[in-house]
C-alpha cells in the first residue's frame, strides 16, 4: 500500500467515524428530550394540634334593670320575703306558705345562710326561689362603691356554694328602689334584674298580724310584695293572706313567674 493510500486509510475512518458520530449526535438533537421531573407538590402547612381554647370570658354586663311591678295582666302576685331572722320562725313561715300552695321569692341576707347553710336546700325544695339581699345587710348608700360590691358579690358567692347558682334576684337593703351605681353594681356581678316591691307589709315593724293582712290587700294584680321571715305575726297571718288573695283570684308566685 502507498503511503498516500495509507494516509487515506486513516483519514477514511476518520470520515466514517464523524459520520457515525454525526449520526448519534442528530439521533440525539431529533430524539424528544427527556421531560423534567415535575416539580415536588408545595409542602403542606406544618399541622399542629391546637390548645383547647379558653372559655370565653363574661362579657362585661350593663346596669341591671329594677323591677317594680308586673304588667303581664295575669292575675298573680309575687310574695317576696327578706331571708333572715329566727331560726324556727324561718322554717315554719316557709312551710306554711308551702302548705298553703304558695310560691315565693326568698331574698336571702349572706350572714344568715352562713349560719343556716341548709336553709337554702329548704327553701328550694319546698318550691320556693331564692335570691341575693347583700351579704349582712347594711345601708347600703352609706358604703363605699367598694363596700357595696363586696356586700353583693360575697352573698352572690354564699348562694352559689349552697346551690350552684347565684339566685334568680338581687334586692338592695334597707331601701324601697336601688341607686344607679347599685344598679351598675349588680349587673356587673351578673344580676339582670334587681327587684323591687310597690306592696310593703310593714310586717318588720311587727304591727300585729290585722294590720299585715290589711297591707296585703293593696296589691293588685302584677304587685309585688315585701315580708319577711322570722317574724309571728307574719306567721299568724299567713293562711287569711293566702285565703284572701284567693277570693280575689290571685295566685301567689315567685317574682321569676310573675315577671316571665
């Protein structure tokens, strides 16, 4: 072989071998390209396990409102009666009104159910409701704003440990109608309604047992009642107060009755 066909010899594979190299490289560029890996899904939001959230908080209660009489028209009454007093006296004024089919509103002062814890199981078992009337029973416009709500949120606390609940009412002491600052007062310690009376028995004054029922002949239909426990001539004249309202058609109920 010459030496020029020896330097062709080379040269021809050379040739053959960037043709086949030709070859795979457009074999590569006409090939699809291989597709990309999809992108990885956004990662979810780390789950966490939330802490049970705390219960809501009261919301901050406005001036309660005082209730003097009910205009329903329905033919009650609301005998409401100051919780304190003797002891035995209590207990059998409870009963007689109970015996009697009357319901009542017992509004209790702190101290004597302190000294009587049980009485508060009586009074509800008996049908009665039971209510806040401060906890000892002071003027209550002589106290300092302070004052005054100690003496409502600690009989509150008293009636609660008794019964679970605060009491249907709160009725300030030693007045007819409450201040606007005892109203604010009563309705940031959760009491809706204050309660007031248009009927005063005088039965406090311990005018004789006549002069109670005579009283109670003033109310009306709607009235609402002020007595009081622990006092006989309350006791003595219970079944003439109970008959009388009878005969004029009116029904002794709780002050949450008379005004639903």
């Amino acid at each position: 072989m010459s030496e020029s066909g020896s330097a062709r010899l080379p040269r021809r594979a050379l040739l053959r071998g960037g043709v086949a190299a030709g070859a795979l490289l457009g074999l590569a560029a006409c090939s699809p390209a291989e597709p990309e890996p999809a992108p990885p899904p956004p990662a979810a939001p780390p789950t966490t396990t939330a802490a049970a959230a705390p219960p809501p908080s009261a919301a901050p209660t406005g001036p309660a409102e005082e209730l003097v009489h009910a205009t329903t028209g329905r033919p009650e009454v609301a005998l409401t009666f100051h919780g304190a007093g003797n002891n035995t006296l209590d207990r059998k004024v409870l009963e007689a009104l109970a015996n009697g089919g009357a319901h009542v509103t017992v509004l209790a002062v702190g101290t004597w159910l302190a000294q009587y814890p049980d009485l508060a199981k009586m009074v509800t078992d008996l049908g009665h409701e039971l209510g806040n009337h401060t906890w000892s029973h002071k003027t209550m416009t002589k106290l300092s704003v302070a004052q005054q709500r100690a003496e409502i949120e600690r009989c509150r606390d008293q009636i609660d440990k008794l019964t679970g609940g605060p009491g249907a009412w709160f009725r300030q002491s030693a007045a007819q109608h409450a201040t606007p600052e005892l109203l604010k007062l009563a309705g940031a310690a959760g009491y809706r309604r204050v309660l007031s009376y248009d009927v005063d028995s005088l039965d406090w004054t311990d005018p004789g047992p006549a002069t109670v029922r005579t009283q109670l002949r003033k109310a009306k239909a709607g009235s609402v009642v002020s007595m009081h426990l622990g006092h006989q001539g309350t006791l003595t004249a219970i079944p003439q107060i109970l008959a009388d309202l009878k005969q004029r058609n009116l029904t002794p109920v709780t002050a949450t009755t008379l005004f639903a």
